[in-house]
C-alpha cells in the first residue's frame, strides 16, 4: 500500500485536458461512434446524456480498489478510495457501454475529462469491449500508477476500514462502493471481490 498525498493533488489546467481530449480522438476507430465504458460511479451517475447504453464486458482488466480520493469521497486527514481500471490478465471486468451523441460530443467529452481526468489519476485509451452486439472499441479510463493518488494493493480488510470513515465533497466513501454494488447486481452482472468488500463495509458502517 502507498501512502496518500498530503496535499490536494494540482488538477490539470484547461489546456491539458483539451490535448487529451484531441489525443483520444486522434486514435478513433473510423466512421464509429464514441464509446466510452463505465464501471464505476458512471453507472449510477451518467453525468452526459448519453445517446444509448449497453451490458459490456472487458477482457484483461479489472475493477480494482487502487487509488486515494482526499476530495470526492475523503479528505487530506482521512482519505478514501475509489475505483480504477487495472490490468488483470485471468480478469475481466463487466460494466456498461455508453455511446456518445455526435452532435454534442465536444462537449460532452469536455465533462467527461473535467471529472475522470481533473488530476490525471486515469490513462484514458480506447480498449476492445464485448456486447451482445459484438465487439468495439470504447474510451476506457485506465489507473496511471505513476501517479500520486495510485494507492497499490490494499487488503479488503484494510481498504474496508478506510472506506468506512471516510467522507468528502461528494459524500461518504462507503456509498460510492454501495451504489455500484446495487447498480451491478440490477444489471446482472458480476463482480464478486466487490461484493466480498461491501460486505465487510456494511458489517463496519452498521456498528
């Protein structure tokens, strides 16, 4: 496990995330729509108004507990966690994939960087989903472990008792992870280390 920062981490300036924003769409897969794929608070909080959305599921990665949040869910004295994309190749990760409205995808993209990548926590890259419609290539907002915020691998015991008493800007920390186990179990799909967590955090957050 590292340690979180001390400080709030500087977030990038305006310019910095329209050149990633310019990088990612430089990459696009021909005449496709933009997808992009969520598996963590974008299932239960679309922060755009997404033209249509589908199950999908992710080879080779995993919804990991990695990364510090000391706003969103936390604080600098007590910090929380939150999810990342990390590489996992026996894993998988299921979640949705969302599709992105032409006419409105400057935009929209420009909302998506200003809450994925207000600190550049993630790698945004685009990365092969399946959905019963058959594969694509969606924008998938991966863990930067160079970054300050990159917490590395933290027991579920551990990371139980930091997400327990936690809170930030946003709300208890322990809810982030409620939120997404409920929205994933309504959906159907599958996520049983996540369900192993919200366990210990239910069991932590009810004494």
């Amino acid at each position: 496990m590292r340690i979180p920062p001390e400080t709030i981490v500087p977030s990038l300036s305006q310019l910095q995330k329209k050149e990633s924003i310019s990088q990612i769409l430089k990459q696009r897969p021909r005449n496709r729509p933009v997808f992009v794929f969520g598996y963590g608070s974008l299932l239960w909080k679309p922060i755009v108004l997404f033209k249509g959305y589908e199950k999908a599921k992710l080879n080779g990665w995993s919804r990991k507990v990695c990364s510090w949040t000391v706003y969103a869910r936390g604080t600098v004295k007590k910090p929380g966690l939150v999810f990342s994309l990390g590489k996992d190749k026996a894993g998988y990760c299921e979640g949705l994939v969302f599709e992105l409205d032409e006419s409105f995808l400057e935009k929209d993209l420009e909302i998506l960087w200003e809450q994925e990548m207000h600190s550049n926590l993630y790698k945004p890259q685009w990365l092969p989903v399946i959905t019963k419609r058959g594969p694509c290539l969606a924008i998938a907002f991966t863990i930067n472990q160079n970054h300050p915020l990159y917490a590395g691998y933290i027991p579920n015991d551990k990371a139980a008792e930091i997400i327990s008493t936690a809170t930030g800007v946003f709300g208890a920390c322990a809810d982030y992870f409620i939120k997404t186990t409920e929205v994933l179990r309504n959906l159907g799909l599958n996520d049983s280390s996540l369900e192993e967590l919200v366990l210990l955090i239910q069991q932590r957050t009810k004494k």
